[in-house]
C-alpha cells in the first residue's frame, strides 16, 4: 500500500500541471513531471527513475500536440541519469538540485528549438525572440518549483523508508540505544 503513494503523487503532479497550463491558456511555463522524474530517479535509483520517465513522458506526449517521442525519450534519459549519477550528488544540499534542474531545463529546450522551429510556419528571425522569453521563463519557473516539489518528495521518500528495510537509498538516522 505505502508504494502506491508515488502513483498518487505523480497522478496530483500530473493534475497540478494541467491545470496550471490550462491557467496559461496552452503555454508552457514549467514542467513539473520533470521534476517528479528528476526526484524519483535521484531518490529511488536509475531502473525507477526511467520507468517513470518513461511513462509520463508518454502522457505528456499524449497530451501535446507537438513532436511525439520528444518527451518519451528526454524524459526516459533524465529519469536514468538522475538515479545514475545519484552517488555523485549530495542530496542534502537543495541548492545543487536546483541548479542542476536549470542546466536539464536549458538543455530540452535548446533540444527542441528545432522541431518548435520547424512547427511553427515563422522564420528563424521572428522565431528566435518569443522562444528565447518563454524558454527563460521556462528555465527560471522549472528551477523555482524545484525546491518545494524536491523538499516534498524527499519527505515522501522518507515516509516510505520509514517501516522498509529494504527500501532503496534513504539514509535512515541512527538509532541511540538507551
């Protein structure tokens, strides 16, 4: 039962970010199941963090009317390394989560400035201006919700450990014996 609680969190992940783009009237201006899939591959390992890359990075391609397969694929390789190169992060400092969320984010955008260009009926001129505003707001959006969303799921991480010893990578504090 305690492992469905990541179904539940990244079912309300997935309201809050329709929600939020139905809000902003279709734009987008953050992404928060990257986050999710950032969290989840960070604080449960690579196998976890690419299934669930894998799976909303197929229901936001679902839902977008944009290239298919541009979120299955960079949401699957962020889930994946983020569980791969966890050891190498220190996880107690929110600061590095954060920065670190800012250069994925730049990077998918500077991915897809080509389909998005080649989408848009625009010329590189008038393309470039409006892509460049509403990728830094992307960018900046992204790295702000990335400190609560990262505190929350890093509270859920440890709500599960709690009771599971064999729950991955949570380190659980030492108990003093009286």
């Amino acid at each position: 039962m305690r492992k469905s609680v990541w179904i539940f969190a990244a079912a309300a992940v997935l309201v809050l970010e329709t929600t939020a783009m139905g809000f902003f009237r279709g734009s987008l201006y953050f992404d928060l199941p990257l986050i999710f899939i950032y969290s989840t591959g960070m604080l449960l390992g690579p196998v976890p963090g690419l299934l669930w890359g894998l799976v909303m990075g197929f229901l936001q391609d679902a839902a977008s009317p944009y290239v298919f397969g541009f979120c299955i694929l960079t949401r699957a390789i962020v889930g994946f390394g983020a569980g791969y190169f966890r050891e190498m992060i220190f996880r107690n400092s929110i600061g590095y989560h954060v920065l670190i969320m800012g250069a994925i984010a730049a990077a998918l955008r500077l991915l897809f400035a080509l389909p998005a260009l080649y989408l848009s009926s625009l010329s590189f001129s008038d393309f470039y201006p409006a892509y460049l505003g509403e990728s830094i707001v992307y960018i900046l959006l992204t790295m702000l919700l990335t400190l609560p969303f990262w505190l929350i799921f890093s509270a859920l991480a440890r709500f599960m450990a709690e009771d599971d010893l064999t729950y991955p990578s949570v380190k659980r504090p030492r108990r003093v014996k009286k």
